[in-house]
C-alpha cells in the first residue's frame, strides 16, 4: 500500500459525509447504498465511523459531475477515469467526484458504483494506489462484488497504519 506524502489523515474519527448530488443512472436510494457499503468496508477494519449529513458542511462531500466542474481536474467523458477525490484536509480535502457521464450500475454492467466508491474513499481516507494488482487501491478498475466483500490484506494494512484497527468491545 502506499500513502500521499506528508500522510494526510483524519484527526478525527467520526467523519461525516453528504451526498450533495446524486446520478441520473440509478435512484437515490441506490446511491446511498452503494456509498454506504463502500464506507463500511473501511469502518468495519478500523475505529472510524461515519455519520450521513444532509445540509451544511461535511468532511466528505460527494457528488456526480460533468466535465468540467469547478475544479482543476475535469472529467473526461465516458470511460477513462471513472472518479477522483483529494486526500484528507480542510475544504475539498476528502472531497469526491464521481463523473457523470459514465453508465453506473449497482451490478457487473457499465461501472459498479459500490467497486469505485470504495476506491474513491480510500483515497478520501489518505491511501493512494497500491503496486498490489489484487488491491483495491490498484490504479485500474476491476469489478468487486458487493456481496461478501472482504477488503483485500494490502489496503486492510493501509487503512490501519494510519487510523488503527477496530477495536473489539
Ligand atoms: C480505479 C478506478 C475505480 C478509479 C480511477 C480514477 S482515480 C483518479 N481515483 N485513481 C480510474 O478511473 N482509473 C481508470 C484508469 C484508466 C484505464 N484506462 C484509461 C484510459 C484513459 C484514462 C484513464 C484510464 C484504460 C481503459 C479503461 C477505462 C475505464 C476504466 N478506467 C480506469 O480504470
Ligand atoms: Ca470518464
Ligand atoms: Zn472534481
Ligand atoms: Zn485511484
């Protein structure tokens, strides 16, 4: 696994996040889901927990955009990179940015939103991309089952060099 430099993390472990704009590809409802396994994949490893907010600030503001979108990275149309978040800091810092145009699925179709926002949060978390082709902090995509994820042993160790393991009680 690999951090960003100067390991950006969290200083707090309660992390709030809102879902500031949803995708025209799939329900409300879906979306949430999705976000919600992906944060759970890394709660379930460490002492980090996650609060859902639906006005004013949060740590973690997610959103689908087109293109550009009001910061120096735009999105590229379909396919090509699929999302992008900012590392752990104040203001957009654990920001993420999932790009529109892309054919998003709760399934094997298009791009499984659960298998990229799980990429996504890692980096929102402070890990970027594992040289590990079985992590899913690996650069490219690579569908990941919703059921029965487990997250695999480089990014298990990531996530917990910087936030600890889950405490038992
Ligand atoms: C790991 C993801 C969940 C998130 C990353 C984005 S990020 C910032 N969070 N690391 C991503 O989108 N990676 C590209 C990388 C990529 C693969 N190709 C590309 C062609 C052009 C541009 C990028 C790519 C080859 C063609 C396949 C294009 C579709 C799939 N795209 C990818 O896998
Ligand atoms: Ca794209
Ligand atoms: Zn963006
Ligand atoms: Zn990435």
């Amino acid at each position: 696994y690999r951090l960003f430099p100067g390991t950006p993390k969290w200083r707090h472990h309660t992390l709030t996040y809102r879902i500031v704009k949803y995708t025209s590809h799939l329900s409300r409802a879906e979306v949430d889901h999705a976000v919600e396994m992906a944060l759970s994949a890394w709660s379930s490893v460490t002492s980090l927990h996650f609060q859902k907010t639906f006005s004013g600030e949060a740590d973690i503001r997610i959103s689908f955009e087109l293109g550009a979108h009001g910061d120096a990275y735009p999105f590229d149309g379909p396919r090509g990179t699929l999302a992008h978040a900012f590392a752990p800091a104040e203001g957009l810092g654990g920001d993420t940015h999932f790009d529109e145009d892309e054919s998003w699925t709760m399934g094997t179709s298009g791009f499984n939103l659960f298998t990229v926002a799980a990429h996504e949060l890692g980096h929102a978390l402070g890990l970027a991309h594992s040289r590990e082709p079985s992590a899913l902090m690996y650069p490219t995509y690579k569908y990941r089952n919703p059921k029965g994820f487990k997250l695999p042993t480089d990014d298990v160790r990531g996530i917990q060099s910087l936030y600890g393991h889950a405490t038992t009680k």
